[in-house]
C-alpha cells in the first residue's frame, strides 16, 4: 500500500472520528498526526514544526486578547451601544456587526483576526439579550472568513498583483487580470453572504451551545471589577492592536508577533492575571488545529493535491458548458480548502487552471479568480481555517453543528460565484 493510499485513510478515519464525537477533536487530531508520521506520509520535523506555526500563535494569542478585552467594562458599553441603537434587534444587531467585519476584512487579511476583533462584542451583546452566542458566532464567522480582500483596498489592493504572477509563471501572458477584476467578479458574493448572515444564519444555529463553552465567553460579572488603570490598559491595548493589524503592512511586523505582543501586554499591565490567561486559551482547539495542519502536509507530502488536480484538469477537458467547468474549478478546491491549508491548495490549483485554459485557448481570467474565490471561503470544517476553532470555542458548536450551518451558504457561495463569474468572465 502507497503513501497516497494510507493517507486518505487516516484522513477517513480522522474525519469520521470527528464526526462520530466519541473521542475529544483535539485528541483525534494528535492520534491522527501520530498515524501519519508512524505511516511515513507525514516529515517528523514537519509535524513539530506544526506546533509552532505562526496561525496558531495567532490563534492562541487572540483567546488571550480577547478575554482581556471581555474583562473590561468597555466591551459591555459598546455592546450597550450597539444594542440601544438596535432597539433589542437582533437581525439589527447582525447589519451592525456583519458590516463593521466586511470592512475590517478588507484592511486585515487574516480572518482569525477580524472574528477576534469582533467576537468579543458579539458576545457581550448577546449576553444583555439574553441570546446564546451560539445563535450568531457562526454566521460572524463566515462573514470575516469569505468576505476578506474582496474590495481592492488593503490586501484585496494585491490580489490582481499575484494572479497575474500565476499567469507570467505559467507563461500565458496573452490574459492579464485588472485592478477591479477581483471586486467585480466577487461582490455579489459579498452581498449574498452578508444578507445571508444578517436575515437568515442565525435560524439556521442551534439555540444552546451543543459542547461546553470554554472560551470567549461572555464576561463575567461576577468577577471584581478591574482598576481604573487597568480598564484603561485593557481596552487601549485592545485598540493599538487593531491599529496595528490594520496598518501590519505599513508597520511591517508579522501579524502573530502584534497578537502575542498584546496577549503579553493583557497579563503584563494587569488586565488578566497568568492564570486567567491560560485558561483563556482552548487547547483542545489549538491541538485540533496542529492536527489539521498535519492532515494537510500529509496530503501535500503524498502528493494528493497534484493527483486530483490532475484528474480535474483531464475531466474539465472533456466537458464543453463553460458553467460546468466553472463549477468543478470551484466545488473541488472548495472541498479540499476544508482540509488543506487554503495557500497550498490555490498553488495547485491555479496553475492548474491555467494549463486548463491554455489548453483550450480560452480566457483564465474568471476561472482562476473562481478558484481564488474558493479557496478563501473555507469554512465548513475546523480543519479549514483557524478562525473556525476559535468560533467553535465560543459558540459551543461540534462537527456535525458545523457542518449542518455550512451547507446552505455553501451552496449559495457556489451557485452565484460559478453563475456569476462565468458570466462576466466567459471562457471564450
């Protein structure tokens, strides 16, 4: 038996143990990155270096950030804001937050920061509704996660930059791609997406948390309340940090070193004490993401990526509808942005797509801007981005919760991306 063929597997294994639930996700995601290792499918220092992946990092850094900025009383004055000005709505409620994370979404590329930036407020404006966080915290999600570098402002400014390079690498420079290319062929998506999460997401999310919360959580009242001068310092360091992340080009510091910096600075001035701040952080999640992560290297390493791309390139050959090539350019690295880190799986695939097209003398424009679109919309597994973890960490959700949210607006992603893109972008 291949490499290739034990991987799949253990990824079959992996998955259907994440769904059955018997075993903890964060142990099933060290048994599986084990399995892959003993198995040869997956490097030995590889798999370490998972441990110290800068997402992660990020990730953990932002539970502490987070729960810093939850101990203060400025996140209840703005949650009493939001909400005065609602009136008590909470698909109003849902316009104000859903708005403020396309914007961010567009300055941050990095969708685990947006929902650290927002979640906490989420949290607080449910909890004066009496709302369970888990009614919302998915949507919020999705929102942060498909609508990033949509708009050519901050990172969205590079996107035309990059598929262009795809284009010149693979020697097809007959096509280039515009400044507003990217924009134009995913507003509508944008639009969907956000009516979606404002009007109908939160029907869709279960009215109690189906696993305990353990963190993010709404703050505690219970809790003494903070120094003046620790309020001050926990709500500032809140703030320059999303200055920061919004101006991390300008300022060139990598973004996991300004969410560490602030997670450092919450315990150093006081906003939560060293025990607050570990407790802050989700392990399990955190192990379930390294998990992930070895699932992707492992199908990376095998070769998995190549292997099915070369079976979509052979098969889109073969069909004729425009509309049907542009669903398989879609739906496939849609599906496998769920286990894959959505970077490699764009390596391979737009190159991919390119050849594609180069092969039918058609115009890779709408197709490679598709698969782009694909790959930045993962959001239906915890294995799929970092932001998923953590908002499984504060909205109490499991695999199965998960996966049955994500499956209308996954095929409304689909259905107007393909429609959409296709159109404006035709082939030929």
């Amino acid at each position: 038996m291949n490499h290739l063929t034990i991987c799949i597997i253990i990824c079959i294994i992996t998955t259907a143990s994440y769904i059955i639930g018997k075993l903890p996700m964060g142990l099933t995601a060290m048994i599986s990155m084990t399995a892959f290792v003993l198995t040869g499918c997956l490097d030995p220092k590889t798999a370490v270096s998972y441990f110290g992946n800068s997402n992660g990092i990020m990730m953990m850094s932002m539970f502490v950030v987070a729960a810093g900025f939850n101990r203060t009383q400025f996140v209840k004055k703005c949650a009493s804001s939001v909400n005065s000005i609602a009136k008590g709505s909470l698909t109003k409620i849902m316009f104000g937050y859903i708005l403020i994370s396309i914007i961010l979404s567009q300055f941050i590329q990095s969708s685990l920061v947006v929902f650290g930036i927002m979640a906490p407020m989420m949290i607080a404006s449910c909890a004066e509704l009496k709302i369970n966080p888990s009614k919302v915290l998915f949507p919020l999600a999705i929102t942060c996660i498909s609508t990033i570098s949509t708009l050519p402002l901050g990172s969205g400014a590079t996107q035309f930059a990059e598929l262009n390079g795809y284009l010149e690498a693979n020697s097809y420079t007959a096509y280039t791609v515009a400044l507003t290319d990217p924009m134009k062929a995913r507003l509508p998506m944008l639009i969907a997406i956000a009516l979606y999460c404002i009007f109908l997401a939160p029907k869709f999310a279960p009215d109690e948390p189906v696993i305990k919360m353990t963190a993010l959580e709404a703050r505690k009242d219970a809790k003494e309340a903070l120094s003046p001068f620790k309020e001050r310092s926990g709500y500032l360091i809140f703030i320059l940090v999303t200055l920061a992340l919004i101006l991390q080009r300008t300022l060139r510091i990598e973004t996991w070193v300004i969410c560490l910096t602030g997670a450092l600075a919450m315990v150093l001035f006081g906003v939560l004490s060293e025990k607050e701040a570990v407790s802050a952080i989700n392990w399990p999640m955190g192990f379930l993401f390294v998990g992930a992560l070895s699932m992707g290297g492992a199908l990376t390493e095998t070769g998995a990526g190549e292997v099915i791309g070369g079976i979509l390139a052979n098969f889109a050959d073969k069909l004729s509808n425009p509309y049907l090539i542009g669903f398989v350019f879609f739906i496939v690295p849609f599906l496998l942005t769920q286990i894959m880190m959505n970077r490699t799986v764009m390596i391979v695939f737009i190159p991919i797509a390119i050849l594609a097209c180069k092969a039918m003398n058609a115009n890779p424009v709408g197709i490679i801007i598709l698969v782009q679109a694909a790959c930045l919309s993962s959001f239906m597994t915890p294995m799929s981005t970092p932001a998923i973890p953590m908002c499984m960490a504060g909205g109490g959700y499991d695999l199965k919760s998960l996966i049955k949210q994500s499956i209308l607006p996954a095929v409304i992603l689909c259905v107007i991306s393909v429609g959409w893109i296709m159109t404006v972008f035709p082939l030929h």
